[in-house]
C-alpha cells in the first residue's frame, strides 16, 4: 500500500483530533483544493483507514482489527518513538521475544544498528528486516501464516515459544481496558502473549494512546504482569494504571 506524504499527515491528523474532520478543514490546513482532499479522502476510505461520513472522515470503529499495512501507518510517529526508546534499554547480548503487531515492527527497524542480541519472533516483517544484521541471531516460528497480519500463529507456534527462557518478552496487544486487562482479537493471539509472559523474565508492553479502552473480546493476561509499559504519552489513563499495578510508565 502506497501512501502520499499528505495522506500520512491527514491521518496523523486525525489520530489527535478524535472526531469528524471535515474536507474544508483539511483544505485549508494542507493550502490544496477541496477536489484534492476529497481525492485523498476517498483513497484512504477505499484502503479501509479511514471512515467517510458526510462532509469528512473518522477513524474507523476501535473495535475493528484493520489489516497490519493499514495499521501500521495509524499513530505511526507515536510507534516509531516507542520503537526507539525500547531499543535504548536494550543490552548487548540479551535475548528478547518480538512478538506480534505494528509497533514490534517498528522496534526490528530500530533495532538494525544493535551490535547483537537474540530474537524470538513469528512476526514475519520483524524477521526480515533484523536479518540485514549480521549481529543479531534470529529464530521465527512457524505455524499457520495469516496474510493480512502478515504473522504465524495456531498450536505449532505457541509450542515453539514455550522453549525458550527469555529475558526480555516485547509485544503489544488489540488493546486493554480500565480494569488493566490485556485483550486480544482471537484466542490464537491470547496464547502467544500467555507463552510470551510466561516465558520471559521480564515483560515489555508497547502501546501508544489508542490501544486504551479499545475493545478485543479475549482476555490474555493483567497489566501487572508487566515490568514496563512503553507509551507515547503520559496520559491520565496511563499513569492511573501504572500507579496500581504498580508498573513503570516509559514515555517515548
């Protein structure tokens, strides 16, 4: 999927608007003719990642999983700093999961310049770029590959991340709730982060804003089994959080 530098800042836009922005709005922040933000209005809602209403667009409903290449580009600056203050803590040496998503995408990009480390991972895109570091030793579960999370996941995988004993387990998750749960779309998701979790010494969550209060209907583990939530903002929501489960907020 091929995006222009403009439809990227439209939905950068949109993601801190939280709400309708209408095609004159855009017009005049971009300085280009209302034709032309209707063009892009279009090819956004015809790749899914955005929602058409009348006189504008929104973001698609929280509760729908979109493709990885449509996810990727949503709050892309927001994970592509989370990506880089993960790396930062990162040692020499150490061993850590990378487990599935966008955001853990964006750690394997930040991650090529690392002088070694050994990554467990099914997440496919990570696999492919932390290969063009001689450095880092890299391990990817097979299992059923599902094209539009571009991922392996099912029972082989599970059973393959359950031999190892990691330092360090990177993941995010379809969201987690006020409660501190952590949710994921399919239970197929759930047991890998269970397998992540419990085969790791400590836990990293990487999540920008709007992964809270999204909903995924099933339930893969507590914000206090995580040492650390790696965030792009400080919001109420993420300090109130952390406070009680007493988990440390990184902010990006």
């Amino acid at each position: 999927m091929s995006l222009s530098t403009r439809q990227k800042q439209i939905l950068e836009y949109l993601q801190h608007a939280h709400g309708v922005l209408s095609s004159d709005l855009l017009s005049h922040r971009f300085e280009v003719s209302v034709q032309t933000i209707r063009k892009d209005m279009n090819d956004l809602s015809d790749k899914g990642m955005v929602r058409r209403v009348h006189g504008g667009i929104t973001l698609p409903s929280p509760n729908d999983n979109l493709s990885f290449t449509n996810r990727e580009l949503i709050n892309l600056s927001a994970k592509q700093k989370i990506a880089q203050r993960v790396v930062t803590e990162l040692e020499e040496g150490t061993s850590i999961f990378l487990g599935i998503g966008t955001t853990p995408k964006y750690v394997a990009q930040a991650l090529l310049d690392h002088p070694g480390l050994t990554v467990v991972t099914n997440n496919i895109n990570a696999a492919l770029i932390l290969s063009r570091n001689p450095n880092i030793a890299i391990y990817l579960a097979g299992g059923a590959v599902r094209p539009s999370d571009e991922d392996t996941v099912g029972e082989t995988t599970t059973r393959f991340y359950r031999q190892f004993n990691i330092k360090v387990g990177i993941f995010g998750v379809g969201g987690f709730n006020s409660k501190g749960q952590l949710l994921d779309f399919t239970p197929e998701e759930s047991n890998l982060t269970r397998a992540i979790i419990e085969q790791s010494q400590q836990c990293w969550l990487v999540a920008d804003k709007t992964k809270f209060g999204r909903y995924a209907p099933v339930v893969s583990g507590e914000l206090s089994e995580m040492h650390k939530l790696f965030a792009d903002e400080a919001t109420h929501e993420f300090t109130t959080l952390c406070y009680t489960h007493q988990v440390e907020l990184v902010v990006a």
